[in-house]
C-alpha cells in the first residue's frame, strides 16, 4: 500500500513508528505545512517520504495523491481540515481514512457533511472509512464485538474514557490538541435513544461516577460531543449511545472559563491590526500535547461500557477497554500515550485494507466491519484490549428512562 499521511502533529508522527514494524506499506508520504515536522516522520523509515501541503487546499492534497500514486490518504489534521481532505481523497481517487470527522454547526452534526455524500462515494466504488482512531475508532470496534459476540439484545452502549495522566512542571497541559478539546467538550453533547433518534444536552450533562480499570479508578465522567453517537446507531441495534470523558473538575473549570471570556471561539478577531481566533491563541500558548512525553506518567483508558442480555439470556454489563501507559509507550516509539492509542488504530485499519480483509464503498464507520481480525490484529502489534465483567446492578441510568 501507498500512503498519504496528512498532518505530522502529534498524532501524525506518532504513526511513523508504528507503520514503520509493517510490511505492507510500500511507500508512505507524511505532508504538513511545517516541512520540517513532516521531515522528521519520514526519518524513521527510508519507504517515507515528506511534503510541504497545505491541508485547506483540496486540489493540492489531490494533486499530492496523484503524484505519490498513493492508495489511501489518512487525515491526521484538526477536523477543520476534514471537508478538504475528504474532498481531495475522492478527487485522487482514493480510500480515505480520518479520525475525526466534519464538525457539527448550523443545525449539521457530525459527520453530516460526509455522509450527505455517502451514495456518491458508493457510485465509485471507493471507500471513507471515518472515524478510525481511539474514540471514535476502536471504541466503535468494541461495540461491533459486543453486538456480535456478547450480547442477544443491547440496552446502553457507553463510550467512556478516563486516565490518570498527570503532566510534571506545567499548571495546565492538555494531553490532547486543545483546539478540538475545547470544540468537543463545550459543544452540546450528543445523544441517541432507539424513540428519540438524535438530541443534545448542556455541556458537562449527567455526571456518572464511572470505575476504570487497573488502577486507574472512579472518575466522574460527563457528557461530550462525540462521533460514536453519530456512528454506533447507524449499524448496531440498540436503545441508546452516549460518549461520556472523565475529565476532572479543574479541567472542566478551565474550559468553562475559557467559554466565558470568549476565548472558545474561532471567529477572528482585531489585535492591534492583526486578524486573529482567540481559540487559536490558546492553542498557541499551551505546550504542544506532542512534546509532553518525558513529563508525562500514568496511563489512558479508552473503552465502550455495554449493558442488556447477554447471549444466555441474562443480564449482563461488559466494559471493553484499551490502556497504554505512558512510560510504555514513549518506550517503544518516543511518543506519548494519548497520541500513540490514537495512531496505533489506524494503521491497523490500513493493513487490513490491504489485505482485502476489510474493504467495500461508500462512507463506513468503523462498527460497519467485522471487529474480531481488527482485534487480533492490535493484539499482534503488542497492545491487546481486554474486557471486563461488571455486575448488572451497576447499569447507570442516569438521563435514561430505565
């Protein structure tokens, strides 16, 4: 396979190591504005290559495809790139990954701007599959599994993410980009219900104290607007889908005052003659989530909390969950836990791709696939999930009706 990795941020260069142990890849192409972050994801390996692209210009990154002869372009930039991106990849004529999807805004939700497309892609026969990396992306795995193998009839799948990251020398450091944070966790959160379809609730909604595994412990966990919501109801039956982080009070107090100041925003603003997002230079001045490994310790937790009736027709509640700890993971690939649970998920999306293990057309997430080759394979690159058994009477039901 020929591969355009678009962005070499934090998540985009932590695919270069893990692309680098594989065979299938003959060629991959790490593009960014900055050259030289692109330079530097293509040293690991001499099948890399790097660009100068410019991710907002879907003829350059179409013109980059069809020059690198690549057979799929991952999207690795901020969503605000996605509709580009999206658009180049078509144009190439090329299998598209992203793992993130077009923002929500003027009455659209997620991924509204994609799947608006869906038959056009199914036309040419080619294939988007959206939503690929940790959450949305193994999580939607994790759902797909349960529906299959777990469980005769699902009552609640719920996305929940907790860690206990804690980052040496800074105040406050998101481990993640703070530009999609901020847009995620102060939208209004997302949620479906089997008699309602799609509604939203405030930011922060229905707090839940949520036991994660291996130590980690109970965090209260919130609402957040987040793809698997959108995803999950398209191809697993069941009564409701939420996406709730454990994200701490001081972080939420940070988001909350950022929101108030006007800081949250993209719309550019006058300073001093110069057009500038206040969201932006947040961003800007808050370390970059990439460069925070060797400050970083403990461990993230992504998994998808299912309830119903189990294939014995008993009630059951399973919590399917992925942990990488940080010292482990800036070990193996100098890249810090979040990034790396991120861009580990992808490339093995990729290699199943190319193996022709998974395949077919039109705008899919990652639920629309068999998880069971998806799952044995992360268990081969080294990181296998696991699952545990909760009790039954522990099902949460807070904002539901059961």
């Amino acid at each position: 396979m020929r591969l355009l990795v678009v962005g070499a941020g934090g998540v985009g260069s932590a695919v270069a190591p893990i692309a680098a142990r594989r065979d299938c890849f003959e060629r991959i192409v790490f593009a960014d504005l900055d050259l030289g972050r692109a330079e530097a994801a293509a040293a690991r390996d001499e099948r890399f290559g790097a660009a100068r692209l410019d991710a907002s210009d879907a003829a350059a990154v179409a013109a980059l495809a069809r020059s690198e002869r690549v057979d799929a372009i991952l999207n690795a930039a901020d969503p605000r790139f996605v509709p580009p991106v999206f658009a180049g990849a078509f144009d190439a004529g090329c299998t598209y990954l992203d793992m993130a999807m077009s923002l929500s805004g003027d009455g659209r939700k997620l991924g509204d701007e994609q799947f608006a497309v869906d038959e056009r892609w199914q036309e040419a026969g080619r294939l988007a599959l959206v939503g690929i990396g940790v959450e949305p992306g193994l999580s939607d795995v994790f759902a797909r599994y349960a529906a299959d193998h777990l469980f005769a009839e699902i009552d609640e799948i719920g996305v929940r993410d907790g860690a206990d990251l804690v980052v040496e020398g800074f105040d406050f450091a998101p481990t993640f980009s703070i530009w999609t944070t901020i847009e995620e966790c102060l939208n209004p959160p997302l949620v479906w219900e089997r008699d309602r379809g799609w509604f939203t609730t405030e930011p922060f909604s229905e707090p839940e104290l949520f036991d994660f595994p291996e130590g980690i412990g109970p965090l209260e966990c919130v609402n957040v607007e987040h793809e698997e919501v959108v995803l999950i109801p398209r191809w697993i039956d069941c009564n409701r889908v939420t996406f709730k982080y454990g994200l701490g009070e001081e972080f939420i107090d940070v988001l909350k005052t950022l929101h108030r100041l006007g800081l949250d925003s993209t719309k550019p603003v006058s300073v001093r003659g110069v057009e500038v997002a206040p969201r932006d230079v947040v961003a800007a001045v808050l370390p970059d989530p990439a460069t925070l490994g060797d400050r970083m310790r403990g461990r993230t937790c992504a998994g998808t909390h299912v309830t119903g009736t189990g294939t014995d027709d008993r009630l059951r509640a399973t919590y399917l969950y992925h942990l990488v700890d940080n010292e482990e993971s800036m070990r193996r690939d100098g890249a810090q836990a979040v990034v790396w649970q991120t861009a580990l998920n992808p490339v093995v999306a990729l290699e199943l791709l190319a193996e022709g293990v998974w395949g077919g057309a039109g705008v899919r997430g990652p639920e629309a696939f068999d998880a069971v080759p998806f799952l044995d394979l992360l268990a081969e690159h080294g990181s296998p999930h696991a699952l545990e058994e909760r009790a039954p009477t522990a099902i949460l039901t807070q904002g539901g009706s059961r």
